[in-house]
C-alpha cells in the first residue's frame, strides 16, 4: 500500500507540473490554447471521477479500477508521445487521461473500503505529499537532460509499476480470502448519507472555498514574491518548497489527532491557520515572514487535504462515491481560484487583496463547516467525524 501510493503521487507529479510544457514545446499550443486543453481536460476527469468510482462502489472492487487506471496511463503516455496535433492530444486527454487520473482516488477508497481507521488514510496521503516533494524536480530534470518526450516515458514507466503492486494487492486479496482472513471492510452503502443531505450539501461547498484559496496561495506566490514583495523568484521557491516539506509531519500529526478530536474540529484548526496565514501573507515584507508563514500553510493543508478527505468517506458510506466527491472539490477550487485572483487584484490593495480575499472566504468555509456540522449534530447521527471519538 505505502509503495502504491508513493507510485500515483509519482505519477501526478511527473504529469501535473509538466503537461502544459507538453502541450507547448510539442504540439506549439499557445497560452490560450493551454488553458483551453487544461480546462476541458479537468471537466473530463471531473466526470470520470463521479462514473468510475459509481462503478467500483456497486462492484464493491476498487482494486480493478485502480489496475484499469494504471493502464489507461501507459496508453496515455503512447499516444501523447506519438500524436503530432493538439486535436488529437486533447482527445487522448479527454478520453484516457481523464479516467487514468482516477487511480489515487480509488487507492483511498479501497483503503476505507478495506476498514482502514482515519489515520491510515492521512498517513497514506502523506507519502503522496512526500511524492510531491521530490517529483516536479525530478520530472524538470528528465526534461532538461533526455527531452520533452523523456518524460512522458518516465509517467509510463511509474505506470508499469503502479500496475505490477496493484496485481500484487489483488493476489494479496484473493489469497486473504482463500484462507478466510478477511479484514474489517467498511459500513455496507446506502443511499441515504449518515449526515443527511444538507449537511452534505454544506459541507461540499465549504471544502469547494478551502480548495479555492489553497489553490490561489499556490498558484499566485510568485508572482506575488517577485512583484510585489520585490523579492527574488527564489524566495517562492524556498518558500514552497519548505511548505510542502513540512507537510508530511504535519499530515502524520493530525491523523494521529483523528484518534482523539472530531474531524471537523481538527479542520476548524486548519481553518484559523490558513486565515493567519493569508493576513499574514498580505502584510508581510520580508523573506523571514514569508518562510515563518509556512508551518501555518502546512497546517491549514493538513486538515483540508488529510482530515478532509477522511471526513467525506467517514459521512458518505460509499468509498468511491466520497473519495470521488472529495477530490472533485479541489478541481472545481481550482476553477474557483481563477476568479477570487483576479477580482482580488483589482482592490485597492493590489495583489495583497487575493490574500486577504482567501483569508474572508476560508473564514466563510469555516463557517459553513460550522453550519453544516450544526445541522449533522441535531440530527441526532453518531458519526465519530463530527462527535468526539472516546479514547482509552
């Protein structure tokens, strides 16, 4: 399990950072284009993520899919690698790379389907951050040295592997239930989630906030380091690459947490710390905040990307169905972050009016979450994400 999602956090992070630089340098896609392909390329996964893990849920076998999506990869990074025109790139990415990019989520499903406790599956989350970590910079350096084309076949090749310790897990599985040792799976799904719709409902829309502004803090650093901070791209750098590395402990420690706090308290947490951390962010002037900011970034990660997802698969009792719901919270974010960067730049405060606009939307999704588990509590669920969870 670790090595498999070390594998598909591998494998995003070759494909992610690097794919518009594809879309460029070999099928000439201007910026406009890039935009264009990237946008209906997430409204294809967008899809895929709601269909492929419906499937997986009535199948009850996640495992298969995910062994699908390692293969769609590989033929992904055929095509890519042998079609000249941005046409034909589009569809691939339409077609394959939209159910491809579903691999990680039904990884996290079949954990939760499996019987994993909510700190198994943070922790999972955090090798995928350590993936995160060393993949951009490997994925620039097969650039750099072997080509474009070098790293698409480096995505196949993650792939080939994703592909052999899935055929490991499902062996793992079949021959768990030749000797009758099957492990704790997960409550049966119904149709009714245990929170009830509304509380659903409102807390989707906080998660769609919270990924909105965390994918503006990232996407907009820095061009806010350079012009206006004045700082060298450097510290943008420097400063997201210390962020990512705190991280990991920073996810290994609130999965911990989940074994003693309510999910939505822990995610309250995450909150305050993304709101410190984006008024700190406005008004900072100098490279040592920059850096002394980051551990609350790690923080407010920490709970949307590790809690949060633990939260949707405890409140939504089919795997792929939640895990699915979660993730396409931060596609829709990031099409969300679009916006609040563009109207926050043109306050008064310039570019420091995106931060303090993230800082007044986080506040609102807090409060939502707020609502939303107002709701849950009365009426009247004992679902340990939202009530404390006894101890000892």
């Amino acid at each position: 399990m670790p090595s498999s999602a070390l594998l598909w956090g591998l494998q995003i992070a070759f494909l992610s950072p690097a794919l518009a630089l594809i879309l460029v340098t070999l099928y000439g896609a201007t910026t406009a284009e890039v935009g264009w392909v990237l946008a209906i390329y997430n409204a294809g996964g967008f899809i895929a993520s709601l269909l492929l893990p419906a499937y997986a849920d009535r199948k009850h076998d996640y495992l298969g899919p995910m062994l699908a999506c390692g293969v769609l990869t590989v033929l992904l990074a055929a095509v890519l690698a042998t079609v000249t025109s941005l046409q034909l790139a589009t569809i691939a990415l339409i077609v394959i790379g939209g159910p491809a990019g579903v691999g990680s989520s039904m990884l996290y499903a079949h954990l939760r389907h499996s019987g994993a406790r909510p700190a198994d599956v943070v922790n999972t989350r955090a090798i995928v951050s350590v993936a995160w970590i060393a993949g951009p910079p490997l994925a620039t350096f097969i650039i750099g040295w072997f080509g474009n084309r070098a790293v698409l076949l480096a995505i196949a090749a993650v792939a080939v592997l994703n592909i052999v310790t899935t055929l490991i897990m499902i062996s793992q599985g079949r021959v768990a239930q030749t000797s009758g040792a099957h492990p704790a799976a997960a409550p049966p799904a119904r149709d009714e989630p245990p929170v009830g719709r509304a509380g659903v409902v409102l807390i989707t829309a906080a998660f769609v906030l919270l990924q909105a502004t965390n994918a503006t803090g990232m996407t907009i650093l820095t061009v806010y380091v350079t012009e206006t901070m004045r700082l060298d791209g450097m510290w943008a750098g420097i400063a997201l690459g210390v962020a990512a590395a705190l991280e990991v402990p920073a996810l290994i420690g609130i999965g911990r947490l989940t074994e003693r706090f309510s999910s939505l308290g822990l995610i309250a947490t995450s909150c305050l710390a993304g709101i410190a951390y984006y008024l700190g962010l406005a008004f900072a002037a100098g490279p040592v905040a920059l850096i002394a900011l980051q551990p609350l970034n790690a923080w407010s990660f920490a709970g949307i990307g590790g809690v949060g997802l633990t939260l949707f698969q405890r409140m939504i009792p089919r795997p792929g169905l939640s895990t699915g719901l979660y993730m396409n919270t931060r596609r829709i974010g990031s099409i969300v972050s679009g916006p609040i960067i563009a109207f926050g730049s043109i306050t008064a405060l310039g570019q420091r009016g995106i931060f303090v606009a993230s800082a007044a939307l986080t506040l609102a999704g807090l409060l939502i979450i707020s609502l939303g588990g107002r709701i849950t509590t009365k009426k009247g669920t004992a679902d340990p994400a939202v009530l404390p969870v006894p101890t000892g």
